[in-house]
C-alpha cells in the first residue's frame, strides 16, 4: 500500500511497509529523484535505520543482563506503519511497539515519520516517543537513495561550509579506528565509483549541515540535515544512485562490549518525553 502528497510543484510517494520514500518528483518534468530500487543493485528506496543505525557487534546487544538479537539498520524499515494523519500536502506515519518488537528491543515506544511538502521541498520528520518508564536507548537515522541517471562522474557534492572529511573504515562492517581524510576541492567533491572500494564514506562529524548534489557542476538538490550529527555516504559500483544518509548513532566500533548503555553515539530519551530530527531535499 502507498500513499500519495502533492502540492503545485512536487509529488511524494511512500509506501507503508517502512514508512519508506519510494518517489519524489517534479511535476512539470515528471523527472524522479528517488532511485527506483532495482534489485540487481539495491532494492530499497529510503528506508528508516531504527532502533539502531549500522551493524551490530555479532548482531547482537545486551541490555541489564539480557541479550537480544537485532540485524544491521533495526527493524523499523521492514515493518507496516499504520497512516495516521493526511492532508494534500502532508502525511504521517507510525509504528507502535508490540510483542513483535518487544523480543528485538525491550522499549514501549512510538516512531512518527512525517512528510510534508514546501514548494518544491520535502521534509522528512522523526519522532521517536518514549512511553515507557525505563531511559530509552536508540539510533536513527535516513538512508535516501538520490537518482543519478547519467553517468556517475557527471556528479559531485558540495559541502558546505568547507571542511576536510575524516572518515572511518568497516571492518566486518563495525566501525574501525582507521581513518581517511578526504580533501575538497573548493567544498567539491567529485563522485567516483572508486570512493567506495571499501565500503560507504562514514563521517562522524561533519560541520557542514547542507550538501548539494551538482550535475555538470550545477547544482541540482539541496539535501539539508541541521538535527543530525552523523553522515555516511554510500553507492554500489554501477549503480545509478547516491546515498546521502543522516544519522544520530553509527555501527558498533570493533572494540565495543555489546552493552547497548555504553555504546559510542547511542541516545538515550527519557521516560514520557519524545525526539524530533528532521532532514530536507528541496529540487532546484
């Protein structure tokens, strides 16, 4: 099932399995933005990363004295969210806790995705709701697959402000102490299959707070993320997409003990309080 947003001058797509963006379009050109999900490459779209972002040390984490089994990215993305709220221009998406995810992640919890629509922007909302009376320990984060329909170093990104990118390898798809510093070229970063030989770009810092994606060095999207302080970017060689994902929280590092209280970047969210984090992709 999908469900549909419009207003004069975009068009957004989601499908209720993972609340996930599957088009956001422009409706004069009908040109798409979203990566149509071929599976011979990858066959999602935008999916959610919750209740964790990135793998897990042994697919696991231990929680006072329990352990429980959770797959990289969580849960969140493969499940039904029920529609809860629509206008013409707005739609919101929840996913309740229940016995099903009780045996993955002992939390009583509420995760709201809100789209809703600006000219020819599109907001991407998060609200994570505690209901329980325990701390509530998570990550989230987006997973966006931008469309590149011409050839891949037709592209590049531009950060800004300026910065060199410091980013951390996977090892085993945990995170390792082994870094490399990417150099801009005047904030530019030009997209090459070959920045990806070891996997995806995992920053846990960046300054910038926007990036745009260029074409022919013109710029042809504002991907902006002010709420969240982690970022991986990601593509698969041949593939006609970039991912641009913003996280709060990361995969384990190597070295880490499993006890989720302790992990690096993990957020915790007090008993009867709730989290928003919002992200935006505005066509230009």
């Amino acid at each position: 099932m999908t469900t549909t947003i419009s207003n004069s001058e975009v068009t957004a797509t989601i499908k209720h399995k993972g609340a996930e963006l599957i088009s956001f379009l422009k409706n004069g050109t009908k040109k798409e933005y979203i990566w149509n999900g071929n599976p011979e490459y990858w066959g999602k779209h935008s999916p959610i990363l919750f209740p964790i972002v990135g793998t897990l040390k042994d697919n696991c984490y231990t929680y006072k004295d329990k352990t429980y089994h959770l797959l990289r990215h969580g849960f969140a993305r493969d499940m039904e969210f029920e529609l809860v709220y629509k206008t013409e221009n707005e739609a919101t998406f929840s996913l309740v806790s229940n016995q099903e995810t009780n045996e993955l992640y002992p939390f009583i919890f509420e995760l709201q995705i809100i789209y809703k629509l600006f000219q020819s922007e599109i907001q991407i909302t998060y609200n994570v709701i505690n209901y329980g009376l325990n701390t509530m320990l998570y990550s989230i984060g987006g997973h966006p697959a931008l469309s590149l329909p011409n050839q891949f170093e037709n592209y590049s990104l531009n950060f800004c402000p300026n910065e060199n990118l410091v980013s951390y390898e996977l090892e085993n798809d945990l995170l390792s102490d082994k870094k490399t510093t990417i150099t801009l070229d005047e904030s530019i970063l030009p997209l090459t299959y070959s920045l990806f030989e070891k996997d995806a770009l995992i920053f846990k810092e960046l300054q910038s707070k926007q990036i745009q994606l260029l074409e022919n060095n013109t710029p042809i999207l504002n991907f902006k993320f002010k709420d969240f302080p982690n970022f991986g970017i990601w593509t698969k060689r041949n593939a006609a997409f970039i991912c641009l994902e913003p996280w709060v929280g990361y995969s384990d590092l190597v070295s880490a003990n499993g006890n989720i209280e302790e992990k690096e970047g993990i957020q915790k969210l007090e008993s009867k309080t709730s989290k928003e984090y919002s992200f935006h992709i505005e066509i230009l």
